[in-house]
C-alpha cells in the first residue's frame, strides 16, 4: 500500500460512518487524496442518533483514479460521488460543510422541501474558499421517501464543479420503502456521470460536446466506477435508484430482455407501478426503478444496463457541437446484471398499489414562460427566459404560499431544456394539449423543442426567494435561470 492510499484510508476511515443501504450495496466510488498531500483531509463523519443525522464533509481537489488513470477532479470528502446520506421523515439533518477549493462554492439540495432561507436550501449563499458553513434543516414529518440529489449551486461556478465531480445523494426514507415487496429487493444507487476523456478536463476543448449545447464527455461511470456488476438477488427483485448527475448528458435507458417498472420519479413514489421498456433521464432528474427475474434465465447469463442513442435537439446556427448528437450514435453499456448463482424460481412479486396522490386543485394564476436563446452585447450567445438572462438581483416571479398555479413552459429554442424548480414539486398536467398518462410529483422535466408543457404547482410551507432553471447546466450559466420570490 502506498503514500496515496493510506492517505485516503485515513480520509474514509475515521468517524462513526453510518451507510444507507444503496451505501452498504454499492462501492462508495474511487479510493482519492487532497491535491496538496501537505494539507490536513478532514474524517468524513455521518452519525444518526435520536432524529438527528450529522455529517462533516468538504468540497476538495483530490486525485482519482479513474478507469485506470489518475486525474485531479473535485470530490466531497475525498469521493466521486460524495458520501450517501440517509434520513427520515422528521429528522434534523446538520451538515458541518467547508470549503476546501480555490473558488466560492455551496450545497444546493436538489428535491427536498426546506426553507430556501437560513441554514437550509439558499442557493444565493457563497462559501469561500477556506470558510465552513453549518446547513441545519428539518426534514418535514410529512415528507415523501425518495432519492434527493445534492450537488454546487453558486452561480458562476456550478457548471465547471460538477462538470469535475461534485455531486452526491441523500436518501429519504418513507412508507414505500416498509413495503415487503419493495423490502425483499436489493436496492442499488446509480448515480450516473459522465467525464472528459482528456487529462485536463478544466479546458474547453476537452469536451466532446461545446459550451453552447452543454458539455458532455466520453467517460460513462456509474458510482464512479466503469460498467460494474450487479448480481439479481435471490429475492427475485432488485432496485435501481437513478440519479442523472450529468453537466447535459440525457439518459436512455433500457436493459435488455427486461422491462423497467418505474415506482417513484424525482423525490416521490407513484400510485401505482409503470411498467416501461425504456427510460429518459434528463440531468438532475431521478426515477425508482424495480427489475423482476425473468423466468427461463440460466445461471451465468449476463444482461446489459444500455444508454441508447438520443436526439437533445439541433444546433442550427451554433454548428456541430453534441446537441444534435446527444448521447452518442451507438448504444453504450453502463452496468451488466448477472444472474449467478441467485434463485428466480420464487420471484418476489411487485407491488399493485404504492402511494395515492391527489390532483392539485384549480389554479388561482396562470403564467407563460418561454425558453430560447439569443445574443447579448458583450456576453456573446446566452439563454433566456422570457427573452431576458438571469439577473442576481432582479426578481422574475412572485407568488403567494398557499396558492396554485399553472405554469406553461414554451420551448421556442433549437434544443431540448430539462426545467427545475427548486423548493416545491410541480405535476405535469400536459403535453402539446395532451394529457400526462399518469399523476407524479417532479421538479425536474423536460420541455423538448417546439413542446408546451403546463404544470400545475401548490406553494407551501416556505417564504423566501429560490429559482427555476434549465439543468442543462452550461445553460443555467449562460442565462436560463429566474428567481421567484414567494411571499406569506
């Protein structure tokens, strides 16, 4: 064992660690150390007791080892992705946060219902370089179960800091999850990202996809890792719990000879399951997936987890660059399940109903937004809402708590825009005049070129100023973002 490597034991080592199961199931990503081997790494600590989850973790430079070669990313406390957190409905969740990168950063908790204020979800606050930060929230009693997505969000930099790694989950636990067929599964987390195949993935030219159409890279992992393994469980019954963590790469996802049975999108579980034959992700969004073992299979067959090839859109006059290519023309491999030695004589049946979920009531409002891009003098191209770029200091939308709204998204651009509001879940209501086919809660959808959706959002619980925005996050950068102030 080297320098290196006792150096990052000591980073992952100290502590009382307390895992989620996706954690316990799931390699924790690469094995890292700080880039200055100078400077102290502070123990990653995750403890629960008595309704309180307290974590210490930083934002740091660390060298990863990645597809077998080592590269200076960022990383939450020395992993690519950062530490799993698991909580409860009730619980007060303390996180001891520093800032051990060059440039301001912050935590931004991508599917939870918290105060856009304080301690909690305020995306306007900045961490500097060096500083440590206390986030403290209450996780509602009421809150549903799901995977939550944390990752940077001060504006400026939040593209270049995912782009090089940040990025972690927090796992809610709710009724869903007592359910015994959803018990009998193995759950595994697939926290999707991708990475420039260069060695220096802080330039632009790294990038297979430009700035303009949202930066991909050539590097697939899953869990940090490079096409793993998983074996179906003897149960029968095996959980997959997505997380796109990509800059602007969309997720198409099949296995082969196995249908998907989609039980929860973004933070919420559904009525019932769905069963589907593929799977988009957009980035930031998450789905609950169950895989049932088929009958027939032999031991030691081994089935592929594919990205397929998707269309984000054309660039017309901004050139070549991926968006009209998007997730490559080729099916790429992600993950491999492998039958092995587990029994599916006695599959564990799926569930037949989950949660119900109640239609929103009539709005009190309705307001258009239109999504496009266009040129600013001296910024060059951008993207824009309602034909305006982001401005930090101008409010763009203004509500009342305790009301409904719909909400109709315009694509007028050339490429598709995944739309995220952040705070309260919406309910997509249609599509281009058609209805949804079933009733979710989400904050991440996408809004194709040339579609109109119409969501339907309750604002509840929480005054305070946060945004919306386009999650193709070189596009948040360059402009498509608002801010909504929602007032008591």
């Amino acid at each position: 064992m080297n320098r290196r490597q006792l150096i990052s034991l000591g980073a992952l080592g100290a502590g009382s660690i307390l895992l989620s199961q996706c954690a316990r199931n799931n390699a924790q990503g690469s094995a890292v150390q700080s880039s200055d081997p100078a400077a102290p790494i502070a123990p990653l600590q995750i403890t629960r007791s008595k309704g309180l989850v307290e974590v210490a973790m930083d934002a740091r430079p660390s060298y990863v080892n990645m597809a077998g070669q080592e590269r200076l990313l960022y990383s939450y406390s020395g992993q690519i992705p950062g530490p799993r957190i698991e909580a409860s409905p009730g619980d007060t969740v303390r996180i001891r946060f520093t800032n051990v990168l060059a440039e301001t950063t912050n935590l931004h908790f991508h599917g939870l219902h918290i105060p856009p204020t304080g301690t909690g979800d305020d995306v306007f606050r900045k961490i500097a370089s060096g500083e440590t930060f206390t986030y403290e929230f209450q996780i509602p009693t009421d809150h549903p179960g799901g995977v939550v997505y944390y990752h940077p969000h001060a504006h400026g930099t939040v593209a270049q800091q995912i782009l090089g790694g940040l990025g972690g989950m927090i796992v809610v636990r709710g009724v869903v999850d007592e359910r015994p067929e959803i018990q009998a599964a193995q759950e595994e987390c697939v926290f999707l990202k991708d990475f420039s195949t260069a060695e220096n993935w802080q330039a632009t030219n790294a990038w297979e996809t430009g700035l303009m159409a949202g930066r991909e890279g050539g590097l697939l992992t899953v869990n940090g890792e490079v096409n793993p393994i998983w074996e179906m469980p003897a149960s029968g019954l095996l959980r997959l719990r997505f997380v796109n963590a990509s800059n602007a790469r969309f997720y198409r996802l099949a296995l082969e000879e196995h249908p998907l049975y989609l039980i929860g999108t973004d933070s919420h579980p559904l009525e019932a399951p769905v069963q589907l034959s593929e799977l988009l992700l957009v980035p930031g969004e998450r789905a609950d997936v169950l895989v049932q073992a088929q009958p027939g299979v032999t031991q030691e067959q081994s089935f592929k987890l594919m990205n397929l090839p998707y269309r984000r859109g054309g660039m017309g006059m901004m050139g070549h660059h991926g968006g009209s290519r998007g997730s490559g023309s080729e099916n790429q491999v992600l993950a491999r399940l492998n039958y092995g030695t587990a029994s599916n004589t006695n599959v564990t049946a799926l569930p037949r109903q989950l949660i119900p979920i109640a239609a929103l009531a009539q709005p009190s409002q309705t307001r258009s937004f239109s999504l496009n891009h266009g040129m600013v003098p001296g910024q060059g191209m951008v993207f824009l809402v309602n034909g305006k770029s982001f401005d930090p200091d101008r409010i763009d939308t203004r509500v009342k708590l305790g009301t409904v709204e719909e909400w109709e998204i315009r694509n007028t651009g050339v490429m598709d825009h995944p739309f995220h509001l952040h705070v309260n879940p919406f309910q997509v209501v249609s599509r281009n005049g058609q209805p949804e086919t079933f009733r979710a809660w989400k904050d991440t959808v996408l809004v194709k070129t040339g579609e109109i959706l119409r969501l339907r959002v309750k604002f509840t619980d929480f005054p305070g100023k946060t945004v919306y925005h386009c999650h193709i996050l070189d596009h948040e950068e360059r402009g498509m973002m608002g801010i909504i102030q929602m007032d008591a």
